[in-house]
C-alpha cells in the first residue's frame, strides 16, 4: 500500500516543472530504500550528479562513505531505512539548493513521509536540519547533531535527530576523539540502539490503510 502511495507522488514528480531544477534535470531522484520495512527516512541535500544519472540518492562518493557507516553501524540501507532529498532535481554545480526551490518541492518530501509514517526522522546536513528548525546564529550544526527533538511536518510531530551530511565527512577523515567521524559513528549507533531494536518486520506487510487523502494532498 504504501508503495502505491509512493508511486502516484512519484509519478507527480516526475512531471514536475515548479522550479528552474526542473529544466536542467537528468532524472528525478526519488527515494531509495524499502518503504514497507523502512522505520527511519534520512534526508539528504539534493541530488549530485551522479544521483541526476542514477535516479538514486546517495550513490557517489559521500553515498558510498554513508554506506560504510551504516553497516558499521547495522542499519541496513535496504531494509532499516528510507532515504530522500529535500529536492528532487540536481541544482546546477551542486550549489544549495535556494529557498524557493525547496518550497517548491516540499510537498513531494512531506507527502513521502506521511507515506512512510517513519518512527523518526534523520536529518543529515545543514540543508535538511535547516528546511525543518529555525536556527538561531549559537545553534550550528555541530551543537545541534546528536540530539534528539521533535519536529513537526504538516500537522504531525515526528523524532528527529540530525547528524553530519556525509559530504562533510568526506572532506574530514580524522577518526580522532571527537572528530565528526567519530561523531557520525556515535550518532548512528545512537539511532540504531535508540530505534531499530524496537523494529518487528513481521508488521511489515500489515501495513494500515493509507489514507486516500494522500494522492488529494498533492493536489
Ligand atoms: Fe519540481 Fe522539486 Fe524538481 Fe523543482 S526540484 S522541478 S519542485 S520536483
């Protein structure tokens, strides 16, 4: 059921033209992961190029680097999780994507995980933290990652937490005391200890009616 929510969003997108991504988009990228077993969504920036060739977020560099951490965590990427942008559509150079675009955007993002319906959300990086937290100029991401707080989404409070965008990551390799690897590793554990143990995938398949009212939320 939740797949064939999934499908008439993802169809929506890919007919998308409300911001200027659009026209210099490759593919949509969508999502990855299992929505039937996933119990926490992660998003991401927007899609790289690599993800503009693909249609998959988090398949170049810094995807493979989240993979690593994932599975030394023992989050499965496959089944555990179910990853999104806060854009669909590759911003040119791999620039932030601006306010506008992701306002556009947004209703694909909030429609997915009221799809998902997750136990908590994951926001990895500045773009993702900021699109859902008002920050103040004390509050960095380096203050923020690693706490978990609430956050609400059309009318509905969810867990979230945020941790380093794995890009970061990429251009820190320092596994020192303290270091955003380091941290990382910390944070993932936390989330795994924190939500997956409570994980039964016998419920996985008896998925609750998803609300018809879904595909007319995107209208
Ligand atoms: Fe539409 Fe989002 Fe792509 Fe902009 S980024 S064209 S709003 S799907």
């Amino acid at each position: 059921m939740k797949k064939d929510c999934l499908e008439i969003v993802r169809s929506k997108c890919e007919k998308c033209m409300a911001c200027a991504l659009g026209k210099t988009r490759k593919n949509i990228v969508f999502s990855d992961g299992n929505p039937s077993s996933a119990k926490v969504v992660f998003i991401g920036e927007a899609p790289g190029e690599m993800e503009d060739e693909t249609g998959r977020p988090f398949v170049g560099r810094a995807g493979q680097l989240l993979n690593e951490f994932l599975a030394e965590a023992g989050i499965s990427r496959e089944e555990d999780i179910y990853i999104i942008n806060t854009v669909k559509c590759r911003p040119p150079q791999n620039r932030v994507p601006s306010d506008d675009e992701k306002a556009a955007c947004r209703k694909f993002l909030n429609a997915q995980i009221d799809i998902i319906n997750p136990r908590a959300i994951v926001l990895c990086g500045a773009t993702a933290l900021k699109s859902f937290v008002e920050l103040d100029k004390k509050q960095t991401i380096s203050k923020v990652r690693g706490q978990w707080m609430t956050i609400n989404v059309d009318g509905k409070d969810y867990k979230a937490i945020t941790i380093f965008h794995p890009s970061y990551l990429l251009r820190n390799r320092s596994m020192a005391e303290g270091s955003p690897r380091r941290l990382m590793q910390q944070d993932l554990k936390n989330i795994k200890d924190t939500i997956l143990p409570e994980i039964d995938h016998s419920q996985d398949c008896n998925e609750v009616v998803f609300m018809e009212t879904k595909e007319i939320a995107m209208v």
